[in-house]
C-alpha cells in the first residue's frame, strides 16, 4: 500500500541553527513528492515538489528538499531557521493508483518550532 | 493577488441541520479539491473535481455529504443532516491541470465547522 510517513509529530529548533523536517514514503513506480506548510489558522501553502531531475530542490522562503531513492525518503530541509518558520508542515506524494488524477497522499503533519 | 475564498470561515450549528461551504476557485483553475482536516485523521481529500465533473469522492460520507460545482466560479460542500463528529476544518483548493504536469493546489483559510 502507498503510503507517507512523517516520523516526528513535533521539531524544536533554535533560530539561527539549521532544519531537518522528515518524510519518507512508501510507493510503486516514480513517486511525485511534495512539500506544505501551514501556518496557524491559515490553509496549506506549497513549499516545493520533486517530480524528476536534480535529487536537490529548492523552494519558496529558502528552504529545499532532497530526494533520496534508496532511503525512500524527501526530507525538508533550512540551512538557517526563523523564527516564522513556525508552522505545520506536511509532506504528500501522488497516489499513483489514481491514474491521471491529481489526487494526493498526505502525511499527518510535523509541528515545527523555532525558538528565539 | 488570486486566491481561494471559502465562506463561512466559521460555523457552529446543531446537530441535525443542513450546512453548507462555499468556495470560490481561482479564476483559470480547473480543478477543485475539498478536504477535511482534524487532528486525529490529518488531512482527507472528500472531493475532487476536474473541469466541474467530479472525478473522485470516494473519502466522503455519500450517505450525509454532498460536493457540487454548479458552474466554474463556485464549489459548494453540503452536509445534511450533520453530526458532533463532522466537526473539523473543511478546506478547499483548485489548481490547474494540464497532461502531465503535476502542479500545486492552491488553498482557502478553511470553513471551521462545529456541530453540537
């Protein structure tokens, strides 16, 4: 079955200091990967996605993720943490049994928090 | 600035009366999403539209829940009668699809439903 697993429901980090945010992922075939946020009370915002090329992808306000096929995973990453950065973060990949539907696989979310 | 409007941003009603969400795509989009989150479930997809015609409903409630397009500028989620355990947050999202391409769902600020 395809799945996204998002191993840490909470990260605490200092502000300054870099961010890793985890997904791994469970599919058959090439996996479409992709990375949100949600910042409180607000709806989902795309960060960025992986669909094929370079295994680094950047995205918006500064963070990146790379994707890693042998580990299965598609990790979040910030080389230096703000204090906004505080947020829901979710991590989804395409449900590939959904033929040409858009339709996603969402991970239940990791609440990031960046301390001053 | 194009963005996804929902109304209401917050209901609270009583168990057994009709609720309805409203959402507006951004102009363009062709497809449209309904989700539902809570903390226990994460983020479900209930609905999905493409071109107006849904395409997948299969995470909702047929027997209470109801998702329409009437025409390319309103997407309407109804539940009737509601329940205490339909309480969450509903969001919508639309985006635009082309043959392969994978882009992003564009999210509203969330229908905040509380049934008593």
């Amino acid at each position: 079955a395809q799945s996204v697993a998002q191993p840490e429901d909470q990260v605490n980090v200092a502000e300054g200091n870099p961010l890793t945010v985890k997904c791994t992922y469970s599919v058959s075939g090439n996996p479409y990967l992709f990375w949100y946020v949600q910042y409180p009370n607000r709806g989902l915002q795309f960060l960025l996605k992986y669909i094929t090329g370079d295994n680094l992808v950047k995205g918006s306000y500064g963070f990146e993720a790379e994707f890693n096929k042998s580990q299965t995973s598609f990790h979040l990453k910030k080389p230096s943490a703000l204090v906004s950065d505080s947020a829901l973060y979710f991590c989804a990949v395409r449900d590939i049994n959904a033929g040409n539907n858009r339709k996603l696989i969402w991970g239940l979310g990791t609440s990031l928090a960046v301390n001053p | 600035d194009a963005r996804v409007t929902q109304t209401p941003r917050h209901k609270v009603t009583e168990m057994g009366q009709e609720v309805t969400m409203r959402c507006q795509p951004i102009l363009g989009h062709n497809t449209v999403f309904w989700y539902r989150q809570t903390m226990m479930q994460g983020l479900e997809l209930l609905a999905y539209f493409r071109n107006r015609a849904p395409l997948d409903d299969s995470g909702m409630p047929k027997d209470r829940f109801s998702a329409e397009m009437p025409d390319a500028t309103l997407a309407t989620l109804k539940i009737q009668p509601s329940e205490p355990r339909d309480s969450a947050v509903y969001f919508c999202a639309s985006g635009f699809e082309r043959t392969q391409e994978y882009n992003e769902q564009f999210f509203g600020p969330g229908t905040r439903l509380t049934v008593l």
